[in-house]
C-alpha cells in the first residue's frame, strides 16, 4: 500500500473532496487524523474508515486557530493515541467563504479580501504547525488543494488571488523545506461533479437560480471547456492526492498538479 504506516492529517476532512482523500490515505494504510469544524461530518468519514478496517480520529478544531492547530500537531508527531508518533502528510482543504458570481466592480471589498485572508491564514498556520515536526525528523508532504483560478477566471472574486497566494506559499515553502527532506506540493481541481450540488453552488453565488437540470448543464459545459472533455471524478482527485503524499512522488515538489482535465494548460 502507497501509505503504510504514515500518519495524515486532513484539515477540512468533513468536506466532500476531504473525506474522499481522507478515505483514499486509509485505504492506502494512513493513519488517519481528520480535523474540521463539524463533529458530525468527521464522525461520519471515520466511521467509513474504521467499518473498511482503517484508523482515524477526530478533532473539531478551526484551521484559523492557530494555538489549537500547533497543540494538535504537537499531539500527533508526539504520538498521543493509537499510533506512534510523527506527521507523515499534512493536507489542507479547508473552505475558505470564496463569493463568485459577480463582477469585480459589484463586489463589496469584504467579499473579495476574505477567500484570500482566510486561504493565506489557514495554509499557512496549519502548513507551518505539520512542518516543523516534519523538519525535525528529515520528512513529510505539505499538500494543498486550489482550483487554480490564478490562471485567470472572470466572475470568480477573490477565488484568483486567493489561488495564486497559495500557489506561491506552497513554493517558497518547497524552496525552504526542501533540504531538510520536506516536500510542498499542491493539486488543481476545479468543476469536480461531486462537488457541485445546488446547495453549494448556492453557497458560493445567493444570486443563483439552480435546479438539479441547470446543474448538470453547468458540468457539461465545464466538460466541454477541457482537453479530455469530460469532468475528473473526485475518485480520481483523491487518488492523485495519495499519490503525492506516497514516496512514490519523492521527486516532486515546490509545484501543483494539473488535475482540472485541462481546464486551463500548466
């Protein structure tokens, strides 16, 4: 298995993308530390786990808070619990109240500034916490997830910004971890069917008129903008994402992987 006897931590795990790669690690032999703000969507990942045979454990924890973020890192690598100490992998896929829809000229300044304020804050608190305990013992994966809108996405607010911001921590994080044998790297996802319910979509964009028919016409469309013409599943994200934290992608830092289908080359 590609994770056997690492030890993860999923910041966001209760989302649809985090709990698919929470799960994915499990399967792959990860101990698995899923972390988030709703009790209840953890519970119902780690129950996944633990019904497949794996091992997790929850913590309601605000990716914000940077004091909880270190205590609980510190618990992991110190090996509070069932399994023996240290962060292999640190993932962060935490939302970030991203507001789309709108022009740049209609978007009040608070929506625009708060995906980048709350993206920069959160990977970098929870990047920093794994990090250091990474460091000391010579390995680990730093990972993140974006929908790599830094390419360049109108109506997207501060989506853009707060992606490129991200994509630039996560190489200067590569650029100073690297010689002591810790890796960052990222992953590209954006449309992923999985993810886009009515409810979501609303989420980001109040103003929208969806029902489930409009839905699917949005992702086909989204699949026709990609080179291979139809939409990654969120299987496959996950997989990609199992493959970087494996030391089977040991070369491979300090950039993000393309997994939109080609939405935009890079």
């Amino acid at each position: 298995m590609l994770l056997s006897d690492k030890t993860a931590i999923v910041y966001g795990a209760g989302g649809s993308i985090g709990g698919a790669v929470a799960r994915a690690f499990a399967r792959e032999g990860a101990r698995v530390h899923l972390v988030g703000r709703t009790a209840e969507t953890l519970d119902t990942v780690a129950k996944d786990i633990t019904a497949a045979g794996g091992h997790a454990e929850t913590a309601v924890i605000d990716a914000l808070d940077e004091v909880a973020v270190e205590a609980h890192a510190a618990s992991v690598a110190g090996g509070d619990g069932a399994d023996g100490g240290g962060i292999d992998v640190s993932f962060n896929l935490v939302t970030r109240g991203d507001v789309q829809g709108a022009s740049l000229l209609d978007m009040p300044v608070d929506d625009f500034v708060r995906p980048v304020v709350t993206g920069v804050r959160a990977n970098f608190i929870t990047a920093r916490a794994a990090a250091r305990h990474m460091a000391e013992r010579g390995c680990g994966v730093v990972l993140t997830l974006n929908s790599g809108s830094a390419h360049g996405s109108p109506m997207m607010g501060g989506t853009g910004p707060a992606d490129a911001a991200i994509d630039t921590l996560v190489r200067n994080l590569a650029m100073e971890l690297g010689p002591r044998g810790v890796r960052a790297v990222g992953l590209w996802a954006a449309g992923v069917p999985e993810t886009l319910t009515v409810e979501k979509l609303k989420a980001v964009d109040s103003g929208m008129q969806f029902d489930e028919n409009a839905v699917q016409g949005l992702l086909a469309n989204l699949a026709g903008m990609r080179m291979t013409r139809r939409n990654p599943t969120l299987p496959e994200i996950a997989a990609t994402a199992t493959f970087l934290a494996s030391d089977h992608a040991g070369g491979i830092t300090g950039t993000f992987v393309n997994v939109t289908g080609g939405i935009f080359p890079g």
